[in-house]
C-alpha cells in the first residue's frame, strides 16, 4: 500500500462519511462495484483520473479535494452524541436531495479553535448561522466586502487583551503579498468583553508596535469610562498620549440611549468621519435629538460618576460571590463585569426568577454578569441572596 493510495482512500472514506452516504450509494453514483469502493478506500486501488473524477462528482466535491494533502477536519458524528469537552464536532442533521442537495449540520467548536471546512463543489452556497458566540470566519486573509476590502483579524493574547509578541508577529505577517490582506490599523477594545482593562503602559507599547510597523491606532472605547475610573487617569493620558488616533467614544453602555461619539485626535481626519457615517448608513434622521444627550452625559462628570457607580456595583458583587462557596469568582473584576462558575440549578433558578446574563458561553457553568450605574446596592444584595437561596 502506497501513502499516496492510502491518503486518496481515507480522502474519500471521510468525505462519503460526512455525507451520510452509505458505500452502496456511493459506488452507485459513482458507477464502480462495491467490491471496487472497498479497495480504494482501504488503500489498496490504483485508481486513474477518471474513476476519482467520478467519485468527486459522486461527491459533489472538486477532484482537487482527494488528492490534496490538508489537515483531516474529523470525524463526523450521528446528533446526540457525547463528545469530549474541546473537541471540534460535526453533526449531520438532514440530507435533501432533489435535484440540488441540501445539507444541514451543527457544529461545535471550542473556543481558540481554527478547525478547517470541508471543501466545496463549484457553485456551492454555504450560509452559516451562529446560535451562541462569535466567529471568524471564511477563506484565510480573504478581504471581506463591508469593510472595502478590509478584514478583522484577531490578535491572541491571555484576558482578552492583544498579547504584544503576537502582535508584532501580526503586523508582519504576509505584509506585500498581493494575495492576502494587508494590516492597516489596530483596534484596542478598552475595556475587554471579558472585563480586564489594559494598563496605560500596555497602550502605550501596542501603539508603538502598530507605529513601528506603520500601523494606525483605534480604541473601541464601549466601556472607555469604565476603564478610565478603574485606571484613574485622565481621558488624554489613555488615549491620544498613549498613540491612539481614533476613538470610538461610548455612552450607551453608561447611561445614554444609541449616541456614541468618534473623536479624532487628528483634525485632518475629522472632515472624512462625516462622510463615512454617511456611507455606512449610520446618519440617522433628527440624529441632534440624540447627540444632544452626550451634553448632558459630560456635564459635571456625570459620565465618570455612572461608570464609578458600576464599577463599585461590579466590585460588591463580586465581593459577595467570594463568599459563596458554590460560586466561584474567576477573576477581581476590573470594570463592570464580573465572571464567575455557577452551578446549573443556580443558573437556572436565577433564570426563573427573571434575572437575565450570559452563561455557558465561554464554557458550561460559566457566568457572565454586568452591573450598571441603574443598579442600586439592594439591587446586587438581591441578586446574591437569590445566588445563596438556590445553592441550597
């Protein structure tokens, strides 16, 4: 048995087997014996060009797909299975064929994961939809059409923050290749979805490696007050004075209702933001109604006021949840958004009552909670009451 013979039979072995398709169908479609299939599968055929033609077309999947050498994108699994905590699976739910096939799947895939698709046919249209998550998705370093050929690409690094060595190797990788995206800006959310808040020194160094590189800086500021109150620093001293160019100013996570800003830091730039909203369809009709808030939300600090409130709130909370031995605080929250593990008759007893979070969303029993400047201290009493009652 060759490696060549033996790679093209588990090629199509896996393929057939992810199509649900039996080896008595597939070698009908196909027009070979039973018998024939068999052998190429285990490794033993020498088939030509014709024959793995047409089980490609069998297949519905280009020839290229069997004699390629990429990475075995796993096993298929029948729904219901029990799968192994991070392991990517595929469930094949439903197989339609009439005239075109149709087939639904549902995958699994954990987090930090960059599992490979299976190829497609010519002519296939695959719709993804995500029930739980985010993902990035599509051929690697494709330009994406929203962004005129911009693509977001993630940066790794350890609580939800850009690690700087993973970046330097980012804003360099297949810079002058005409075949990939070319790295423009960096994005800094502050604070993160998880919670953390980068220090004006890790700013100040993930704004000198984009520099360095050429790069320019943007801080998606949704939770910016949240930040700065934790740091104690000036609005200057965490964005501008630490490089950042662009940002993205939130208020609607601190109090205001759909009015976020955009401040350049450079004036030369500031004309072009209005046609970009514009463009992007995000110049809404009587928008001074809205942008009016903002007035009010910078007047005597009201801003920095709510975002201490959370913060604090945030901080009773996860206090309290210290002192339960069920709950397990998974980190000192840094803003407003403490995570913690829960059991599930915790979860759902709180679901019950009409307490609304995200939870099993990064793992089971994981537990996202966000305090707001809205919540009083009863407010999270009450919820860490709920947390005792149903631990008993």
């Amino acid at each position: 048995m060759s490696s060549t013979a033996a790679a093209v039979g588990a090629k199509i072995r896996l393929r057939r087997q992810q199509r649900g398709m039996s080896a008595a169908e597939m070698a009908r479609r196909a027009g070979l014996s039973k018998a024939t299939l068999s052998q190429l599968e285990a490794g033993n055929g020498n088939p030509t060009i014709d024959t793995l033609d047409a089980i490609a077309i069998a297949l519905r999947i280009p020839i290229a797909d069997l004699l390629a050498r990429d990475a075995d994108t796993g096993p298929v699994f029948r729904p219901g299975t029990d799968i192994e905590p991070g392991e990517v699976s595929r469930e094949l739910l439903r197989r339609i064929s009439s005239g075109n096939s149709l087939e639904i799947w549902r995958l699994r895939i954990p987090p930090e994961t960059e599992p490979a698709g299976v190829p497609h046919a010519t002519g296939t249209i695959e719709h993804l939809l995500i029930a739980t998550g985010h993902v990035t998705a599509g051929p690697v370093d494709a330009p994406e059409f929203f962004t005129n050929g911009a693509k977001l690409v993630g940066v790794p690094g350890a609580d939800s923050k850009i690690d700087p060595g993973a970046l330097r190797a980012a804003v360099r990788r297949r810079t002058g290749d005409v075949h990939s995206v070319q790295p423009s800006a960096v994005s800094i959310s502050q604070a993160t979805e998880s919670g953390s808040v980068y220090t004006l020194a890790e700013i100040r160094e993930l704004s000198a490696i984009a520099k360095d590189a050429g790069l320019h800086v943007h801080m998606d500021g949704a939770r910016f007050a949240n930040a700065l109150v934790q740091l104690g620093a000036t609005a200057a001293e965490m964005t501008w004075k630490a490089g950042v160019e662009v940002l993205s100013f939130g208020a609607t996570k601190n109090g205001a209702m759909t009015a976020d800003t955009i401040v350049s830091f450079d004036p030369a730039r500031a004309g072009e933001l209005a046609f970009r909203a514009k463009r992007a369809g995000q110049l809404a009709a009587k928008m001074r109604f809205n942008t009016a808030q903002i007035d009010a939300y910078l007047t005597d600090d009201l801003w920095l006021r709510n975002a201490r409130h959370a913060n604090a709130m945030a901080a009773r909370l996860g206090d309290g949840l210290k002192s339960i031995a069920e709950a397990g605080l998974l980190a000192i929250p840094q803003a407003n958004i403490p995570f913690c593990r829960l059991p599930r008759k915790v979860t759902e007893g709180l679901l019950a009552e009409g307490y609304a979070f995200y939870h099993d969303r990064w793992e089971p029993g994981i537990v996202r909670f966000v305090t707001a400047f809205s919540h009083s201290a009863d407010d999270i009493d009450q919820l860490l009451d709920a947390v005792r009652r149903h631990t008993h």
